[in-house]
C-alpha cells in the first residue's frame, strides 16, 4: 500500500546533477581524474546493487560483500590522484601512512563497512534518511569546494526523508545502498574518511550488537508494536536497547537514534577541527 524503493529517485536526479557539474567543468579536476565522475559511478554501484536486493531478496552472505565492487572506482580515483591520499590523520597515533594497502585494503573495507551498516540500522519510518542526511551534512561543511557535489542530492534526500518519516514512502535497499555508497565515496574524495568513521560511530555500534548476538546466541533481534509503541525484551540492536523493557512510539525511537548520529557527527567535526 506503500511506495517502497523510491531511492532509485536520489540515484537518478544525483547522478544527472553530478554529470551536469562535470559537463560545465564546476569541480577541479586533478591529475586526469574526476571527483565528478567518480561519485556519480558509486552513486550507480550502488543504487543498482540495492535495486538488485529489492527484487531477488539477496542472501545476507553475498549482499554484505557486494559493495567491494563500488570500491573499484574509488580505488582507482585515490591511486591516480596521488600518493598524499594515502594518509589518515588519527587523534594521539598522528598522521599514518598506509601505501599502498589503503588502495586495496583501506578502501574496500571503508565501502563494505560503511555500506552494510546504513542499511543494517533501518526498519522505522525516517530512520533510513533522516540518520544519514546529518551525516552527509556534516561532511559536507569541512569538504570545502567538494561540498557542491552533495547539494541537489542532498535535497533530495531531505525530501525523501520528509515524506519517510510521516511513513508515506520507503526508499528501500536501493536507497540505503545508495547513500551508504554515497557518504563512503565523499569521504574518499574528500579526504574525510576519519570524519565518517567517528559520524557512524552508532551505525557500527548496532551492526557489532547485531552481529555478535546472532553468531554467539544465534538469535536475531526483535522488537514488538503493540498498536502504539514498540518494545523489546532484549538488547540485540540499538533499536532494541532502546526499547528494552521501555515502550516508546516509533517517532521517539527515531529522534533518539538521530541525536546519537547527530552527536557523533558533531564529534567528528570537533575532532577536524583539533587535527
């Protein structure tokens, strides 16, 4: 009764919007490679790849490694741009070099992470858009010129999150993967890949309660809807160590988990500012 995988909108006018800023030249582009062009193929990796869960109900197994085939372009863009996007400036341990393994390793596993755990924290309305819109606004204010790549998607994705919340539409495995890919592709490019880390802090914090619980208790979480409010009695997931044995409406949930992802975000911008 509900339109569901309306992120296949973000996917489309996104990446009409970055081919048009590549088309007039707007963003520099260094050493022959396209920050342009480079996000706009992850945007299609991965709005393609959710498209594919959403009709054939990929087996968890093989969708958790499917965005190491996004990782490719952005592989490509780091190693041609230059040997300086190799660093990652890390708070106490100071700046790390990691060669050559951040192309083939540092990469992927930021992609596959980042990628497997937006689309992990999902289930209520607004939770799938509204947690990731201020993470990509976080990024997007210490991006510096980078930041025009995310504005039209980033109105779209608002959009989208406004009419998700009221539980008017979903925007399905094709926007999650979407925006999952999104936000790993803009911190490559960007150079902002510790900026994303400690923003998804929540994100990878409910993946690892999911995770450990399913492999050691093999249980998987569950939260019950009495008509009114949801509540659980056990604490699998963030959604259910927030209801635990505590009812509260799905709104509720949703605004508590977002000022998490707010306050991370908002750690993360500190923490730039102090590197």
């Amino acid at each position: 009764m509900i339109p569901n995988g309306l992120g296949a909108i973000y996917v489309l006018v996104s990446v009409v919007y970055i081919f048009l800023i590549y088309f007039f030249d707007i963003v520099k582009v260094p050493n022959g490679v396209s920050p342009s062009l480079t996000l706009a193929v992850s945007i299609l990796f991965g709005g393609f790849l959710g498209l594919l869960d959403d009709w054939i109900d990929l087996r968890w197994r093989l969708k958790a490694f499917l965005p190491l085939i996004a990782a490719i372009p952005l592989i490509s863009f780091a190693y041609r741009w230059g040997n300086a996007r190799t660093m990652i400036a890390l708070p106490l341990l100071g700046t790390i070099d990691f060669g050559i393994y951040y192309y083939f390793l540092i990469i992927p596993i930021l992609v596959t992470i980042i990628t497997n755990t937006v689309n992990m924290l999902g289930g209520l309305n607004g939770l799938e858009t509204v947690c990731p819109a201020i993470i990509m606004i976080g990024l997007m204010t210490v991006s510096g010129s980078n930041a025009i790549l995310l504005i039209c998607p980033l109105i779209v994705w608002l959009i989208l999150a406004f009419f998700n919340f009221r539980g008017k539409i979903f925007v399905g495995n094709t926007g999650s993967f979407a925006i999952g890919i999104t936000l790993a592709a803009f911190a490559v490019i960007s150079d902002l890949k510790f900026n994303l880390v400690i923003s998804v802090l929540p994100y990878v914090f409910n993946s690892s309660l999911i995770l450990l619980t399913f492999f050691f208790c093999r249980k998987k979480a569950n939260v019950t809807f009495n008509g009114k409010k949801l509540v659980s009695d056990h604490r699998r997931s963030l959604i259910t160590l927030i209801t635990y044995h505590r009812p509260l409406t799905e709104h509720q949930v949703v605004i508590i988990i977002s000022l998490l992802v707010a306050a991370s975000t908002a750690a993360a911008l500190l923490l730039f500012q102090c590197l």
